[in-house]
C-alpha cells in the first residue's frame, strides 16, 4: 500500500485521515510526502511548516544503502521536492534512513514494522534513482512480480471493451494527440465500425494540423469524420482572457459541436474518450474543490443530456504508458512521437484575446520552433515544446524603423508524465536561429524569450 502525496496539509482541519486498521503492520506500507507526514503525526512525530519553500530538486546527502528500500539508491542522487511541511520531530521507534541538506527525514522506516515513509517523490522522471527505489518497495518487499507489458494491457482491455460494449455504438473526439488515437486504436480492435470519431477544427490547432492528421487517421482504417467549426469557436472565446473562462468556453464549444455531429449517428450509447491518469488527478479533487489545478476540460465535461456512458481505456495509464501501448499496436511513430497538445490547443497559448489574427501568428511561430526542433534533431530529446504568444508588445528597431510588435516566449521542457518538468537546456547555436527565424518570418513578432521555470512551481503551459 502506498500513500500519495496531496495538496492538504497534515495540520488542515478535515485533511485525509486513512484508515490504517486493516493496513499497517498487515502490508508493506510506504507514505509519500503527505503519506509520509501523517504516518509520522500519527505516531506523536512533529510536522511543522518549512522554514524555506522546498519544491524542485534536491540531493540525498546521506543515505543508508543496506537498507532494503534504499538499494541501487546512492548519496548524491537528485530527488524532486514539493511539499510546505517538514517533519522536524520522529517518534522515537522511527529511524532515518535518508536526508538531504535541508530536510534531515528524507526518509524514515518505523522499527518492527514494514512502514516507511520518504518525503520526496519518486514516481516522477526527475528523482534519478526514484524507479530503483519503487522497484524495491514494489518487487523486493512487496513480493509482486513485474508482469505488466503493453501487449497483456492490449489483450486484457480489448476483451473487457469487447464485453463491456457488446454491439453498441460508441462515438469519440479525436484530437490528433497521441492519448485520443490509442483510444481510438483500442475500441476499433474491439468493436471495429462501430467506432465513429469525430475530429473537430477548433481554429485552435497547429499550421496544417486539421489536415494532416485527419489523412493520417483515415489510413489507420478509423471511420472519422472532420468537422470545421473554427468560426464557433472564435465566436466564443470573443472578448475572453481569462484561462479558466477560455477553458470553459472552448470546453462547451466543443460539446455543442461534437452533440450536433453525435446526434447525426443513430442510437449511439457511449462515449469514448482518452482521458488519462494525470488528468484525472489534476482535474478532479479527492476533497472540497480547492485542489484543482487546472480544469483539463477532457474530463468530467459531458452534460447529462447526452445520456451516454462514457468508456476510457487509457484512465489508469500515465503517457509513457501509453506510448507503449500504441507502439504494441504498430501506430506511426510519427503520430506516438508527438509532443503533448492540450485540448484547448493555442487558446491557452494566447495570454489575452484570442483573434485569428493572434491565432495565425502563433500557428507561424509554432511552426518555426517545432520544424526547426525536427530538422536539428532535437524533438524526441524534449518531451513537449511549445510557443506562448504574450499580451505583451515590446520595441525593436528594424532597418530604421521603430517597431512596437508581440513579444513570444519558447518552452521545451523535459518530463515523463507531464506531473513535473524540467526545462530543456536546448543548445543556444539553436535557439538563436529559430529566434532569428521567427522574428524574421512572422509578421508582428519582434522579440522572443526562453522559459527556464521547472514543474513544480510553473506548470508547463503559461494558462
Ligand atoms: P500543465 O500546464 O498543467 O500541463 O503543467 C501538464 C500537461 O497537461 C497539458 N494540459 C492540458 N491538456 N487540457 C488538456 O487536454 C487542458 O486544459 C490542459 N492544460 C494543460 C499540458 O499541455 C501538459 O502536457
């Protein structure tokens, strides 16, 4: 059992409180940051707020590399922060077995018991020897053996969709992104022409992106329908700046447009999406509404009225994982190599009004980035890369003339699941050509910045 960090603090009032009775002592127990503070609160151990904010990295200055949990796991090795609390006090049968320079428990294991907890987080890419150490707690004291692959996930999920779906009809947003198109693969090999996917133009996508994909599509053999709605969407979003109301806007768009195109297929019962784990955690709050952090407007958007259930093959996997999954069922690698695009596409990339205009200079700086990441060799090395244009004109001087023009910001960023993220330390003989492109190419442009904020405490997109 392994309790997860959360947003609460173990000092909130009505903060989660586990019920550990038939758990502790009975099962190897790992807390994680939160998991962690409670199990040492608990026990009479003292949580306090921290002195400094403690979010990114940090290095394990002292480890105890005999111990069962810690194996494969060295003094030195970088670890990903994010908590306000600190444990200052343990109780005392709890000893320490990793610490880093500020945060002496860095990791604990309870005397007599299978019971440890570990403040930093390891499940994400950026804590080096994170995997080691789940591997671990997973194989060495748990006992459970490695058995997942793509292959038995393929198996398994399509003879559960085969059952669960019978001959019903199940319609789908395709959204050109890498999470929609396994989904979409998954049903076909299930329930084959009864699968209709729809692919709606927001006006908010990549250059040529509608096009290109939708040929893609075709070839996969998936029954897809394109549908223009780039006017609706605009319409929309008029007058709109802020992130949560564009959101919304373009969520509701989206589910007017794609209610008229599921309307038109006769008795369709379901509705598949490629909702995945990250969205799930980041969109929905475990407790009270406060957590949210961003409201990823692929989950939990259907309005009742549509009466369909919804099916989501994808829901407990994280990206990589599904990665894995499409190329198990031979998907391009040119489609399962694409970088994240969130639904909203450009219209969180937009800080301020969204107008074709501001649409089309995006679509152009994009572009330039995202070829120019291709052409060096660069684009598999990051795992997302995107443009923001800002609400915000700076001066320059071209020829003569004083220019008064957009500023864009480029972003790279490294991750494995998108929960957290480093910035990509792309070469400067790089950024400098594709700054010098951009400003050159794109009309409006006149000055671009690079972003070197990790995740936590950014987040990846700017809105
Ligand atoms: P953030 O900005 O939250 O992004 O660090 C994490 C990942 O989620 C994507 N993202 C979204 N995806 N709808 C989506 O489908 C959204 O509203 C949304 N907001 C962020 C983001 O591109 C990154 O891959």
């Amino acid at each position: 059992m392994i309790l997860s960090g959360s947003p609460f603090s173990v000092r909130d009032q009505g903060s989660p409180v586990p019920d550990l009775t038939n758990i502790r002592t009975k099962y190897p127990l790992l807390g994680v940051c939160y998991g962690a503070q409670f199990l040492a609160q608990l026990d009479g151990g003292e949580v306090l707020p921290s002195q400094i904010r403690e979010y990114g990295r940090a290095n394990l200055s002292e480890v105890n590399s005999n111990h069962p949990l810690l194996k494969n796991v060295n003094t030195g090795s970088q670890v990903w922060m994010s908590h306000g609390d600190t444990i200052l006090n343990l109780p005392e049968n709890f000893s320490i077995i990793a610490s880093t320079h500020d945060v002496k428990v860095a990791g604990y294991q309870i005397s007599g018991e299978e019971t440890y907890g570990i403040q930093f987080h390891p499940e994400v890419y950026h804590s080096t020897d994170g995997m080691e150490l789940l591997r671990n707690f997973v194989v060495n004291i748990c006992g459970c053996e490695q058995s997942w692959t793509p292959d038995s996930f393929v198996d398994t999920t399509v003879d559960h969709l085969k059952e669960q779906l019978g001959n019903d009809k199940v319609v789908l947003g395709l959204s050109g992104g890498v999470d929609s198109s396994v989904a979409a693969l998954l049903l076909h090999k299930a329930i084959g022409k009864n699968l209709y996917c729809i692919f709606v133009d927001n006006g908010l996508l990549r250059k040529n992106e509608f096009e290109q994909v939708l040929d893609s599509y075709k070839h996969m053999g998936l029954n897809v329908k394109g549908v223009d709605a780039k006017e609706q969407f605009y319409a929309a979003l008029d007058g709109k700046t802020d992130p949560e109301d564009k959101r919304k806007a373009i969520g509701k768009t989206f589910i007017d447009v794609f209610d008229q195109e599921a309307h038109k297929i006769q008795d369709v019962k379901w509705l598949g999406q490629g909702t995945i784990y990250p969205d799930v955690i980041e969109s929905v709050s475990v407790k009270g509404p406060s957590a949210t952090i961003k409201s990823h407007h692929n989950v939990g958007g259907l309005p009742d009225y549509m009466k369909l259930k919804v099916v989501e093959p994808l829901k407990s996997l994280f990206k990589d994982e599904v990665r894995r999954v499409g190329r198990s069922m031979d998907m391009s690698e040119h489609l399962l190599g694409r970088h994240p695009f969130p639904g909203p596409g450009l219209g969180i990339r937009i800080l301020g009004d969204i107008t074709p205009e501001r649409v089309r200079i995006l679509q152009e700086v994009d572009d330039i980035f995202i070829s120019g990441l291709r052409n060096a060799g660069l684009y598999n090395e990051v795992w997302q890369a995107l443009a923001v244009l800002l609400p915000v004109n700076s001066v320059g001087v071209m020829g003569d003339e004083r220019t008064y023009e957009s500023v864009v910001a480029l972003r790279a960023v490294g991750s494995t699941d998108g929960m957290t993220a480093d910035w990509s330390h792309l070469p400067y003989e790089f950024l400098a050509k594709v700054s010098n492109d951009i400003i050159n190419k794109v009309k409006g442009v006149n000055r671009v910045v690079y972003d070197i904020s990790s995740k936590p405490p950014s987040t990846i997109e700017w809105e």
